[in-house]
C-alpha cells in the first residue's frame, strides 16, 4: 500500500542557504523543478575554487522560480535584513565552513561561519515565525562512539573535531529556540556525501584528480576505514521530504525538535572506494599509505530507521552507481575547466 506523504509546494518559499555549495545547489534545483519559489544565499567562501561555485550557480539560472543573494550571514545587519525584506515559509541552512582537517588549520572559520552564522539566522526565524528549519548536522558528531550503527537516541559529547563540535553546537543551539519560541527545527545529520558537483576536498574529487594524474592516493589509517558513502540524490530525498514535515514534541523537552540520520547505512571500506573508483576511471590508483589522522573518524554508519518511518524513503543508490554518475560529471568538468582539479 503506498502512502502519500507532504511535499513543499508553489504556496512556499524556500530560503536555501549556502546555495552555491554541493548540497545547497542539489537541494535549490530540486525545489525549483518542484515548483517551490526559492531564494537561495551564498557568500562565496573561497575555501575552494570560486569557479566551482559559480558554475553551480549558473547551473541554478536556468529557472525562473529562484532569487540569489550574495550574503555573510555571519554579518548580523545582513542576515537579519534578508528575513525583513523577504516572506519565507521555510528555511533549508545548508550554509557552513565544511571539512574536518582545515578546522585543525582555521579554528576561527569554524566559529564564525557556522556558530555566529547560525545564531543570526536562528533570529530571522524566530523574528519572521518560519515554519520549518531544516539544518545540516553531520555524522561527525558521533565522535568517538563505538555502538555501530549510528543511532540518533545515542550520546554525542565526545567530538573529534572542532568540526564537529561547531555542529553539535547547532543541534543545542535550535532546541533552546525550538524550547524558547516554538520555532520548528530539525537537524539533519550528513554520513558522507558524494556525487556530481562535489567538493574539491573531498575524497571523490581529490582520488578521482590523482588516478587519473598517476599521482598516489593518501590512505589514512593505512586504509582500516569504513565510510557510509551516501549518494547526493537520495541526501537531497530526504532533504525535501523532512522539509514538508515539522517535528513533533520531542520527548525530553516537549519542544518541537528532532534529528535525523541520512545515510546510506551500509558502510564500505576504503580500499573498496578506491577499487571501484578505479575502475569506472579506467585506471590504476597508486596507494600511499599513512597514519590516522587527527579528528577523523574510524567508521561511519548510519541508523535510518527514524528517517524511514516519518518520511517512507530509505537511502538506497548503490556506491557503483552513484561513483559511475559521478566520474562521467567529472570528466566533463575537467574539460569544461580546463585542466585537473
């Protein structure tokens, strides 16, 4: 028997912030073919490549239903100023200073774009009466938890990273407004996320550039690690169906609050990452084995199960698939680039 569950429609609009990175322009252009009206917010971080971003944007010109801004929203006249100047309905804060390494290189980054940042933009919610936040979390906040799979009932106090810690950070900081003020939140915890338009920085791309440049891939923890590699399509499927539905009362608190897990929930080692993406490239991938580093984690592993019994969905796209989707956009942004990312 299937089930109709709520979806946003022409009646909402959506602000998506971070509009210009990997999840903001997958879940913007989503809404945009869903007929949601969308402003999206982005203030172009050059943490990596400003070309990457702005590609992502002209992507997202195509439709007529989406406003971009170019904003701080760690600037609180400039936050603040989009929610007066504007009726949103819902709020999807994809907006972060991402990666768990650079935070050991650039604490203050971490403060500013994801705590500040959130702090401003949990007041234009409050002040405009939003009916739904949605915000990115991430599996780095199960930090040195051993219980596998990964369950959203578990503890999280022990962070690896200042990453991490800057995203737990945001799960306290929505309940105390979700207690205060009634504002619905719900926090959306991240198990890897790869596919087209990703990351420099992220495992696809940076294995992808040096397999194909026969230069060695850095294998940390001389590969004895398992990742929940979960696929951009099916992040962006729970993305926009949690959006539809507002928390209940959360049991502790009775405020209107929840978390998820997005996951794909079936952890893959490294080495077999490695293999596969070597394969669909054609190539052979040279190893160069290292130790652990500093903030990462062991293994991920993803609990959907409060995900699939609110929403329907399960993560389900198979890591073949998902790298095979993933390496035909990547040659073809090398071309369209110019050289090797």
């Amino acid at each position: 028997m299937n089930v109709a569950f709520p979806r946003l429609s022409s009646n909402d609009h959506v602000l998506v912030t971070g509009v210009a990175g990997f999840i903001g322009m997958h879940v913007a252009q989503r809404l945009c073919r869903d007929d949601v009206q969308v402003t999206g917010v982005d203030n172009f971080d050059p943490y990596y490549d400003i070309r990457l971003k702005e590609a992502r944007i002209a992507n997202l010109m195509q439709y007529k239903n989406i406003t971009l801004f170019r904003r701080d929203l760690a600037d609180e006249k400039t936050a603040l100023s989009l929610f007066h100047n504007n009726s949103f309905t819902h709020v999807i804060h994809l907006a972060a200073q991402p990666g768990v390494r650079y935070s050991l290189q650039n604490p203050s980054a971490y403060l500013r774009n994801n705590v500040v940042a959130f702090g401003h933009l949990l007041e234009g919610c409050r002040y405009q009466k939003i009916h739904h936040l949605v915000y990115a979390s991430s599996s780095s906040v199960y930090g040195a938890n051993h219980t596998l799979p990964f369950s959203e009932n578990q503890f999280v106090d022990h962070s690896l990273s200042l990453y991490a810690a800057t995203k737990k950070a945001n799960e306290l900081m929505a309940h105390s407004y979700s207690h205060l003020y009634r504002l619905p939140s719900t926090g959306l915890r991240f198990f890897t996320v790869y596919g087209p338009w990703g990351r420099p920085d992220m495992s696809p791309m940076l294995f992808a550039d040096a397999i194909l440049n026969k230069r060695p891939i850095k294998v940390f923890n001389h590969g004895k690690m398992r990742r929940d590699f979960t696929f951009i399509d099916d992040i962006v499927e729970g993305v926009v169906r949690i959006a539809a539905i507002p928390p209940g009362n959360d049991s502790v608190s009775d405020a209107p609050y929840s978390i998820y897990n997005i996951g794909n929930h079936t952890p893959v080692e490294l080495e077999t990452f490695i293999d596969i993406l070597a394969e669909l490239l054609g190539k052979s991938a040279v190893r160069e084995y290292l130790p652990m580093q500093q903030g990462d984690m062991k293994e991920t592993y993803a609990d959907v199960s409060r995900l699939a019994a609110v929403t329907g969905f399960v993560p389900n796209t198979s890591l073949k698939d998902g790298l095979r989707q993933f390496t035909d956009w990547f040659k073809s942004w090398q071309t369209t680039c110019g050289k090797s990312r």
